[in-house]
C-alpha cells in the first residue's frame, strides 16, 4: 500500500498555502450565431508565462509546456472531452515580462441546453502545478425572425486583415486577440470589443441603422470620463462590430460595458453587455463611513438575484440556523445584496479597517477547493472535501492511499489545532469519482467507527 504524506503550514490570518503553485489561467467564453438550430461558442483562455516553469533546452533557449485540457458536460453528461499540449519558447528568461501569456481559443457548435465547460490546466515541468476551472451556462438559440446581438468578446487588440493572412482568432476580416481575464488599468488600458448583430431588417430601420457603444459603472450609470461611440451604417443582414475605449481615465473597480442598436432618438433596441474590472495600483481603499447600502451596491450590484443566491451557497457551511432561515425568507436583489454584505461585516475581525481577513481566507479556502477538489460534474466548494476545507481550512497533514488490489483509494486529514487532533476519513469508491466523507472524530461530524472495514473491496 502505497502512503504519501504531505504537510501543510499556516500563516497569519490563516491565509491559505496551497499544496501546490498556483497556475492563474483564466478562461472566458462567448456565443454566436451558427444556424437555425445551433449555437457556435468560442472558448477563449490565457495562461500567464509568469506562472510557468521555463526549463533550458540543448540549444541553449528556454522552454515551457503546459497541457490543457477541456471537458464539456451537457445536462450533466460528459459531451466532448479533448486535450493538447502548449510550448512557448523564449531565448532568455528576460525577455518574459509581466503580463505576458500564452492565449488562445477553442470552438464548439453546441444545440441548445445546459452545459458545464470544464478547462484543466498543468504545468509538464512542475510535478503538481495544476489548476482546474468551469463555467456554467444555457444555451440557446438566436431568433431567426428578429433583432439579436452575440455576446460581446473582450479583446486586447482588433486589427484588420486580409484572408491570405487568416490565423486561429481571424473573424469577418478582423483578427480579435481576446482577453480572458476581462482586466484593463495601467498595463492595458486599451479596451477592444467585437460583437455580431444579426437580423437587420431593412424595412426596420429604413436603409440605415445606429449602433451605441458605452461604459456604466457598477450601478448602471454612465461613466462620465468615457464619452459613448455612436454610429450610424448601412444595413444588412447580419453585421460584425468592433471598437476600442481608452479606459485609463477610470478609477480601480467594476465596470459595464453595453453595446446597443438604438433607433433614431436613442432608444435601446436591443442590447448586450459585458461586466470588465479596471485595476490600478496606487488606487485608494473604500471610505470606512460608506454605509450597508452603500457597500451592498459596491460589492454586490453587478450580482444578478442567481448570484447572489450562488455567493451565500458558497457560505452557507458558516452560516448559522438563524442566518439560513433569514436568507431564505428575502425576496428581493437588494434585500439580499445587503444580507450579504452584513452577513461578511459581523465577521470581519477587523471592522476598522477596510480588509476583511475573514472573507479573504474564505475566498481563498473557495478558489482552493474550486480548483483541487472538484469532480467532473460538481465544483470543489460542492464535494465533502471542499466543504471541510471551507470549515476547517487546510489540513494540518493529509495521508494519501493509493487504489489496489484490497483497498478503494482513501485520504486522511488531520487536523492538529482542532479540538486535540481530529482526523476525516474521505473515500474513492469509484476509480474516477469523488471523494465522499465515511468518518470524523471531530464532534458533531458524522463518525463510522467500522470505516477501516468498509473501505476494504
């Protein structure tokens, strides 16, 4: 039987220490129209160079491998699965500068239905490096007998070519290098979009037709620094969008960006928006007077009512009988915008300031657990392991078994700060599946003292 022991230290504020090197991937996607009854959806991802682990080559330059990997599930059944390997290569270490990655994209022609796009991600010469993200979404079908917009891709450059000069992220005469992270300031102020419209009729606008392209801030109201572009084209029938906004002018935070055919007044016709964040590195923290609402609206506006139920799924393992009870008897965006802000602020154990330790150790207990302890069909902070990571955080020291002969796989973490040492017992009773909690000594966790007996085959 085969054992590995792993430790795992604290530090202050109990900030987490990962197992293994965080990779920082993002991963973005967006939807066209394919036909009548198809979707075309375009995953787009970027994997930072900074995160990787350039080794020397014979030659004397310097090379990095990464394999990625994509799995799709659609109404929880495993679609389509297929993975490659990326190499970069560069002369000397120096020239890897910040903010450089590797992107690329990936397309799919999908009929309507609820997909699960899973993107893995490994370091081939950082035994360990890893990191695993998904993304939820419904599909469906664009009208065929009225106006509609794509989603809106987010790009760092949008330039023109010719056919001849077509290459992986070429579209309708343009070369649209995306932007996964969706992150623009001091290093990439520069904000390029591209969106298609389809359905132009031209009996609907009388030959010709306006577009209006603007920034919002988290609250919906436009940004006054950034000045709208508005147009006016020819019609036809289907028409592919491209702009570019300068957004240094705007301050750190969340922001909108909303494309829209509009009619001769102004109008919105129809619309679609993207949320972007503006970071800068000398920006000023958040006035410790703002009041809840205030706060709410800062933090909580651009959640949509799902999300916000999505945000407290992800804290209702700290959530008390009394605050489940509260969450579920709201019925409104707002109401439940300010629960959540209140329900972060009685834990900060800092209230001064404006750090919340507490809420910063749990997102990262959840980015953790997202990116090491999911499955193929639930996220990390959903399986038994990530629901003890959240509650506990890190283990003190984790015993890995290995599958054979006599014995499903098994793990044991211990905890040594808890209660005088407790230990969970998690085990894999299917070569692929997850790993389910069978027994704790940790009070009020389900305990099965007959466990070392049913993990035997």
């Amino acid at each position: 039987m085969t054992v590995t022991k792993i430790a795992a230290s604290m530090m202050a504020f109990l900030l987490v220490t990962p197992a293994y090197p965080q990779m920082n991937a993002t991963f973005d996607l967006a939807c066209f129209r394919y036909d009548a009854s198809q979707v075309y959806t375009e995953i787009y991802y970027a994997v930072p160079l900074s995160s990787l682990k350039f080794q020397e080559t014979e030659i004397g330059d310097w090379q990095a491998q990464a394999l990625i990997r994509f799995s799709i599930f659609k109404n929880d059944s495993l679609w389509r699965e297929e993975a490659w390997k990326m190499e970069k290569r560069v002369a000397a270490l120096a020239e890897i500068k910040s903010g450089q990655a590797m992107v690329d994209v990936v397309r799919y022609v999908t009929a309507p239905g609820n997909y699960r796009f899973v993107m893995s991600l490994e370091d081939l010469q950082t035994p360990g490096a890893a990191q695993t993200a998904a993304r939820e979404i419904s599909l469906s079908n664009f009208p065929a007998d009225r106006l509609s917009l794509s989603q809106i891709e987010l790009a760092s450059t949008i330039k023109s070519i010719p056919p001849e000069a077509a290459n992986r992220f070429y579209k309708n005469g343009l070369e649209v290098i995306p932007k996964p992270d969706a992150i623009f300031g001091a290093e990439a102020p520069l904000l390029y979009y591209y969106v298609e419209a389809y359905n132009l009729s031209p009996a609907s606008f009388s030959g010709t037709y306006r577009t209006q392209c603007q920034i919002l801030d988290a609250n919906g109201q436009p940004a006054p620094m950034i000045k709208p572009r508005v147009q006016t084209k020819r019609v036809q029938s289907a028409s592919a969008e491209a702009g570019m906004f300068n957004i240094a002018a705007l301050p750190t935070g969340v922001f909108i960006l909303e494309f829209a055919i509009v009619d001769s007044n102004r109008a919105i016709l129809h619309s679609a928006s993207k949320r972007f964040y503006v970071y800068h590195p000398d920006s000023t923290k958040t006035p410790a007077h703002e009041g809840l609402a205030q706060q709410a609206s800062r933090e909580y506006r651009m959640a949509s009512e799902e999300e916000l139920d999505e945000h407290f799924a992800h804290a209702k393992y700290i959530a008390d009988r009394e605050e489940l009870k509260a969450y579920k008897s709201l019925t409104s965006a707002e109401a439940k915008r300010q629960f959540l802000t209140a329900f972060w602020q009685k834990r900060d154990p800092t209230a001064s300031t404006a750090r919340n330790e507490f809420k910063l150790e749990y997102d990262n207990r959840l980015a953790y657990a997202n990116q090491h302890l999911q499955n193929y069909t639930r996220a990390g902070w959903k399986t038994d392991r990530g629901r003890v990571y959240l509650v506990y955080g890190p283990p003190d020291d984790v015993e890995r078994f290995s599958n054979n002969a006599l014995s499903y796989a098994y793990e044991i973490w211990h905890y040594d700060q808890i209660e005088g040492g407790v230990i969970f017992v998690f085990v894999q009773l299917q070569s692929i599946g997850e790993y389910v909690q069978m027994h704790s000594t940790k009070r009020g966790e389900p305990q099965n003292k007959e466990w070392e007996a049913q993990i035997k085959k």
